[in-house]
C-alpha cells in the first residue's frame, strides 16, 4: 500500500468520525475564502504580518550589535593604515624583447616607515627589479605619485626598500615581534589587479611555511606566514595587519592553480622583513649569520632511531665546515640540532632561516643531542660572506 492510499483512507475516516459524510462519498472541500471568485496568495497564511515584522526587525537590531562593533573596529583599523599603503607601477625591459614590445608594466604594492631617519617604502624586490628609479611611480592614499630617491634590494628575501621624500607621509606601526598566532585575525591591503588601497579580511592559517618554489628559485629565506585574507597579483608588498593596526608581515606571494585567490596567501613576517630593511638602509647590503654545518635533508625515523632518538625531531649535521663558529663550538656530524637562541628547530630549512636572520658576532645557545643525551653549547655567529663566494 502507498503513502497515497494511508492518507486517503485516514481523511475518509476523520471526515466519517465528524460525522459530516458517508463513508461511501468521496470528501467534499470547500474554500477557506468565501470569494471563490477573486485572485488569492497561497502563501499568504505563513506570511509575517506588519507587527511581526517590526518586531523581527527590532530582535535583528540588537543581535546585529555585537557585530556592528566588529565592523567598526574593521573601519577603525582601515582608516589607520590606508594613508601608510602605497601603490606602486614599474616598468621595466622585458627579459625577452620582441619586435615593438621592449617594456612591461608590473603593479603592487608597499607599505610607508622609517628606518634610521629615513622614510621609506618597503615592497617585494619582483615588484620592481630591472627598474630605473625614474621608471617607479609610488601612488599614495591622498592620489599623489612620488619617484623613489634610493633604492636597495635583497634577493634571497625578494624584499626591497625605496627612500622617498614627500610632506606629511604616514609612517605604517610595525608590531615589535612575530608574535602572531594561528587563527589570529587579519588584514591585507595593496592593490589587487591594479585596484589600490583594497582591503580584505582573514585569519593566519599557518605559520613557518618554508618550501614555496617561488620563481626563478633564489628566493632562499623562507618562513612564511600563510593566510586565507584574499591576495591576489598586485598585492605583493602590501601588509598584513593585526587587529592593532600592527603590520606583522609583508604580502609577497599566492599559492593558486587559476592566478587569483584561492585562499591561500604567503606573508614574510615582520622580524624578517625589518631585518633585512634595517641593514639595507645601513649598510647597503645584508650581512647574514653563518654557522658553517651542512645538513641532513632528509631525516628521517630510520635515522632519528639509529643515533638513540624516539622520533626525528631538530635537524642532523652532516658535515662541519673547517674553521666555522661550529667546529669551534664543538659540534660533529651526527650530532642533532634541537634549538638555536632558545626556539625549537623544526628542520633544516627552520634552521637557516633563524640563523639568516640573526645579528653577525651575535653569542647564540645551541642545544645538541649526541649520544642519548642532550648537551647545550654556545658559539659566535660569522659572516655568511667570510666562508661563501
């Protein structure tokens, strides 16, 4: 028997218990509105009606408060940090020429601080390599256009820093340390697809992400910040913001299948970036830590258990380099790096990236493990460019 039939036979027996029929007669129905002959709203029964939606629209205002201050604090940060995001157009030689195209525009982004003195924008060296100075054009927020004076740059971070000169420009606040967490939230603004001072909203997703193949490969300090904030081609060198208006890394890069966003985002964090910039500025150059290890790529659970360890944590030293703060240290092949300067390694490429960022000259404590145990040392930091061409 169907569904069909029950109910059939459920409405003749209700209709015959009311007493209004025989059983034998088919149900007779009538209309609920008595003018039969005038167009009707079937759906009007489950309709609001005015009082119920004022009321409705009351409960919606109050729920909507608590969001509404979110919002405001969203305007709020917005209004800080336009006026210290610039947007930047290069042109530069094509690396192929053809007949009658010699040039390319590129567009992105940079954020407005001082370092030493000095103000400056600080972007992603692919923003604007090969370009003369006159061929860079900085837009800001208020629509003036500015012509760097200087310009540094830095391939092994793809960071850049251009001096400029102008009235009244708004220096960004950078956050004091990389102190962001995953799932904390955040802002990026620049100029995606040309479109300047745009600003999205996101949370970190993960951090230490350092194995992006990003380019021609001489991107070699990596420890990137990744964020599901939608950034898309032109939003390289703008900031991301904490909830403080705090700039806590530079955007630079997009991990995407169709060239848009796709949610995932790569932010350099801001002690890399003002490492870097600091000794630009300085300097002119970077000088970079150098312990002077080579170390094991692939370390894997078969090798973590033949030297005594549960699991493969830290990095494995393969060889130590003649003469380097770690032979004079101490250090062997098949000892294993646990922390450098306090902070748990994670693997050969974390270590690098800690040790290029710190200070030449500069004591560092290392903890080691060798022979089942764990031993701490302490070496001298050198020059990268006192033992590599």
């Amino acid at each position: 028997m169907t569904f069909r039939h029950h109910a059939a036979a459920a409405l003749a027996a209700a209709v015959l218990a009311c007493g209004g029929v025989r059983a034998d007669e088919p149900p007779r129905l009538a209309p609920i509105d008595a003018q039969a002959t005038q167009r009707v709203d079937p759906m009007r029964p489950v309709r609001l009606s005015a009082g119920e939606r004022e009321r409705l629209y009351d409960q919606v205002a109050r729920d909507a408060e608590p969001l509404e201050r979110q919002a405001r604090q969203i305007r709020r940060l917005t209004d800080l940090v336009r006026p210290t995001v610039v947007h930047i157009d290069a042109r530069k030689p094509l690396l192929r020429p053809r007949p009658g195209k010699t040039t390319e525009e590129e567009a992105g982004s940079g954020v407005v601080t001082t370092i030493s003195g000095r103000t400056v924008v600080i972007t992603n060296r692919h923003v604007i390599s090969r370009s003369e100075l006159e061929d860079i054009a900085i837009r800001l927020d208020d629509g003036r256009e500015l012509t760097p004076r200087r310009l540094w740059s830095d391939a092994g971070t793809d960071l850049a820093v251009m001096e400029v000169a102008g009235d009244d420009l708004q220096p960004a606040r950078l956050a004091d340390e990389d102190r962001v967490q995953i799932g904390d939230t955040v802002l990026a603004i620049g100029s995606p697809f040309g479109l300047a001072h745009s600003v999205t909203l996101g949370i970190v997703s993960a951090k230490g992400r350092r194995d992006l193949d990003l380019g021609d490969g001489s991107v070699r300090f990596q420890d990137f910040i990744q964020t599901d904030a939608a950034i898309n081609p032109g939003n390289s060198g703008g900031p991301l913001v904490n909830l403080r208006g705090e700039v806590v890394g530079l955007n630079t890069a997009i991990a995407s299948n169709s060239g848009g966003s796709e949610g995932i985002g790569f932010a350099i964090p801001i002690s890399m970036v003002m490492f870097v910039a600091r000794q630009l500025v300085e300097n002119g150059a970077v000088q970079r830590g150098y312990l002077g290890v080579a170390l094991d790529k692939e370390f894997t659970q078969k090798e973590a258990h033949r030297l005594g360890m549960v699991r493969a944590v830290g990095t494995r030293v393969e060889s130590v380099t003649r003469g380097s703060p770690a032979e004079l240290a101490g250090i062997r092949p098949d000892d294993v790096i646990l922390e450098f300067g306090g902070i748990p390694v994670e693997d050969d490429d974390h270590l690098m990236s800690l040790v290029s960022v710190t200070p030449v000259d500069r004591g560092v404590d290392l903890v080691i493990f060798r022979n089942r145990e764990r031993l701490a040392l302490r070496l001298t930091v050198a020059s990268r460019r006192d033992f590599e061409p």
